[in-house]
C-alpha cells in the first residue's frame, strides 16, 4: 500500500496584501467594493426596458463591472479567511470578514436588481 505524502504549504498573504489587517491596499479595495456595488445598483436601477441595440455597450460595461467586483470579493473574502486561519485571535480579520460577508450579502442584492427582461 502507497504512503500518501502530506504537502504542507504556506501561502505568502503578503504578496496578496502587505501587512495583513493593516493594509491600506486591503481597505481601499474593501472601500472601493462597497461604493462599486452601490453604484452598479444605481446605473441598474436607470436602465430602461427594454434594452435597445445602441445600448448594449452600456449593458456589457455593467456586467464586466459586475464581473470585477465578483473577483475582487472572493479575493478579498479567501484572503481574510486565510489570515484568519492562520491566527484566530486576530479580532480584526474577524471584523474584516465580517465586511466581507457583507459585501457578498450586498452582491447579492446587486445580481438580484438585475432585470430579467
């Protein structure tokens, strides 16, 4: 019988956002996912139905909008996660998953505003 060898990797957090829950970079991404996703709803909300040809390219720039604030969500959200594994008595990667989770709660609200129509 094979033995299976255990890889044990450590990921470099840093490389992702220097300095952890102290990242200036983290928090402006946390900032700029809230304000995008406000914003997205907003230009959802002024769209007129039904979708005319000439305004496709508006349409495709919201849902490539969308896309990028779905990326940049799950990277923060497993970024968080990360740092959190990796010291469970850090409160304030807690407070910032708590952010995100948020952030998740309101894409959802974004992809719900969408019109199906």
């Amino acid at each position: 019988m094979e033995q299976t060898k255990m890889i044990n990797e450590n990921w470099d957090l840093g490389s992702l956002y220097s300095g952890g829950t102290e990242s200036q970079r983290l928090r402006e991404m946390i900032t700029c996912l809230k304000n995008n996703i406000g914003l997205q709803i907003e230009i959802i909300n002024r769209l007129e139905l039904p979708i005319e040809r000439n305004n496709i390219p508006d349409l495709l720039s919201l849902l490539q909008e969308i896309q990028e604030i779905m990326n940049g969500s799950l990277e923060v959200d497993d970024f968080l996660i990360c740092l959190y594994s990796e010291n469970v008595e850090d409160t304030e990667a807690l407070y910032l998953l708590e952010e995100s989770a948020q952030i998740k709660t309101d894409f959802e609200t974004l992809k719900s505003s969408i019109p199906t129509t």
